[in-house]
C-alpha cells in the first residue's frame, strides 16, 4: 500500500533505533564513564569483603561487613597519605620552584654529571641538551596548557571521587541479585552463551583490575625504596609518579623511567647509570615474570593493539579513554573467542552414545 516496502519499513526503523541509541549514550557518556570505573573499582573491594566473609563465617550481616571492608580501606589510606603525603607534597613543591634553575641551558653544562669516559663529549652533549631544551619549550607549552584545563576540569568533578565507592558498595552489595539474574538468563534461548559472556568478561576484568593495582603497588615499593636508599632527588614523588603511570600500558612505565632519568640527570646526580641499570632490571622482572604471573591469559593483549587503544582512548575520552582502553580490548577479545568457542559447539558432530 502506497508502494511502501514492509522489509524496507523494517530497516529504516531499526536503523534509526539504532542511530538514536547511539546518541543517548552519547549524551549519557559521563554517567556511563562513572559508571565503568566504579565496577571496576568495585573489582577491587571485592576481594577483601570475600576474605571478610570467610573470617567471620557468617556471624556478621552482609550489609555492615562490607560497610566495616569500606572503613577499614579509607583507614588504610589516610593512613598511608597521613606517613608519606606531607614527604610527597613538599617534593613536589621543591621541584616545581627548582625546575626553572634546573633546565636552564647556560649552566646546564657545568652540572651534567658524566663519567670519566665521556667527559671530552661534556660539551657537545650540553650543547645537544640545550638544544633539545630550547627547541621543546615552544612546543610544550600547548600541552602544558593542556595539562592545567584538565586539572581544572577534574577539579569541578571531584564529586565522582565519592559517587564511584558509593556505586561500588551497591554493585558489591547486589552482588546476589546478579547471580540469581545469571542463573535466570541460562535458562533461556542462548542463554549459555551469554552467561559464558558475563562469566567471561568478569574474569578478564577482575584479573586486569586487581594486577593492574599490585604491578602499581610494587611500582610504588620498589622505586621509593631504592631511590631513596640511592639518594635519587625527590625519590617518593618519583615513585609516586611512577606508580600512577603504571596503569598506563607501555607507554606509562616508559614516560616515568625518562621521567625518573630526567630529573636525575638535570639534577646533578652523578650516579644516573646505577638509576639505569636499577630501572633496566626492575622492568625485566616486571614485565617478564610479575605481569605474565598475575594477569590472566584473556588479559594478554598484543602490544600494537594496546598502543592503538591507547591512541584512540585519548582521542575519544581523554585520560579516561586511556585508563579504560585496555579492559575494552581485553573484552572485546574475550567476546569474540566466546563466539568462536560457541559456534564450534555448534558445528561440531555429536559423539554418538556408548554401545
């Protein structure tokens, strides 16, 4: 009727459904942003309220033992902040009112500590520095300026750093509700698949979640220890820099060693080699025995897929894009060996029964 075509009606509708979902989540990218880093953040709770659980055997509602986990992580963080936050903030402070003295080209040559070997180069090096200084003030200041709008920005939002563990404790607390839903859905039509989905992603991000917190704490211990016993300039900021930039696959433990190097080599530490070495060695170990150790293998990306992510993460949500790009990977990975593991159940001949 009217020459109007039912498929084609149907494709048209269903398109534009899908086109006007993508754009409410495009409107909702913030809330849905929040949402994703505090299942994730959830991820690492859990694992303390499980060991809560099996201590206390039940005698404790669940209710007020996960609300006992939540005090006790605060406690341990103010506590943490409370020994080295004061050391940190002062290092900070130091090394921002000394960064102008320490990068100024005209006495850049008298303080480059340099072995004995390459000190006819002393010169040349210097001048080489001093180029690279002068050539890269211009060009940083767009990122520092880019640095600061971001800074101010997170500071208008510093109401999620109390919205995502408040969304955790619910997620943990509802905890039952999503196994029954899971038990529920697996009695439906295809509903193995997608129970194995969940399973899947659930797997892939608990382990991405919590190793990506333990490579960040031995970050943290390992740098500030040595450093500080090396007598490295601002050790504990350094560390401190270094363990964020953990959960920045690849590139994040490269920018912090050129950082920890940097700052070093400018500051006239005369042992940057033993630096190099320590930083050298301490990446094999991590990434070669701890990392393959405490991830899982749905959680081993390829590099040039976690490089891509990375890339496309900032481009798409700044900072966060970059945080969350690897997890996305993963599960993206994860779905699509579900499918392949699904479909060769499917097409697979069923074995007759014993005679």
């Amino acid at each position: 009727m009217f020459g109007i075509d039912a498929r084609t009606a149907r494709v048209v509708w269903t398109a534009a459904l899908v086109v006007a979902g993508l754009y409410g989540v495009f409107l909702v990218r913030t809330t849905l942003l929040v949402m994703l880093i505090a299942v994730l953040f959830s991820y690492l709770i859990y694992p303390l309220f499980v060991l809560a659980q099996r201590v206390v055997g039940g005698r404790i509602p669940r209710t007020p033992l996960l609300c006992l986990v939540y005090l006790v992580v605060v406690a341990l963080v103010a506590l943490a902040g409370g020994l080295f936050g004061s050391q940190v903030a002062e290092q900070a402070t130091t090394l921002a009112h000394q960064l102008p003295t320490l990068l100024d080209p005209a006495t850049l040559e008298r303080r480059l500590p340099l072995p004995g070997v390459l000190e006819p180069l002393r010169a040349r090096l210097a001048g080489f520095l001093r180029d690279l200084l002068q050539g890269g003030s211009s060009q940083a200041m767009p990122f520092v300026r880019n640095i600061g709008a971001g800074l101010v920005h997170l500071a208008g939002n510093l109401i999620y750093v109390v919205v995502v563990p408040i969304l955790s404790f619910l997620m943990i607390l509802q905890g039952p509700v999503f196994d029954e839903l899971l038990v529920t859905m697996n009695q439906r039509r295809n509903g193995a698949f997608w129970t194995d989905v969940l399973h899947g992603l659930n797997t892939v991000l608990s382990s991405y979640v919590r190793a990506l917190a333990l490579l960040s704490l031995a970050t943290l211990l390992a740098y500030g220890l040595v450093l500080s016993l090396m007598g490295v300039p601002f050790a504990l900021l350094l560390a401190g820099a270094a363990a964020v930039l953990e959960v920045i696959p690849v590139l994040g433990p490269l920018v912090a060693a050129v950082a920890i190097v940097g700052v070093a080599l400018f500051s006239g530490y005369e042992h940057v080699g033993w630096v190099v070495a320590f930083i050298t060695a301490y990446r094999i170990f991590q990434d070669y025995m701890l990392n393959p150790y405490l991830m899982s293998e749905g959680v081993d990306v390829p590099p040039i897929l976690v490089v891509f992510g990375l890339l496309a993460g900032e481009e798409l949500a700044g900072v966060s894009g970059i945080f969350l790009s690897v997890p996305f990977l993963a599960a993206v990975r994860m779905v699509a060996m579900q499918i392949k593991l699904h479909r060769a159940k499917i097409t697979s001949p069923v074995a007759p029964p014993p005679a």
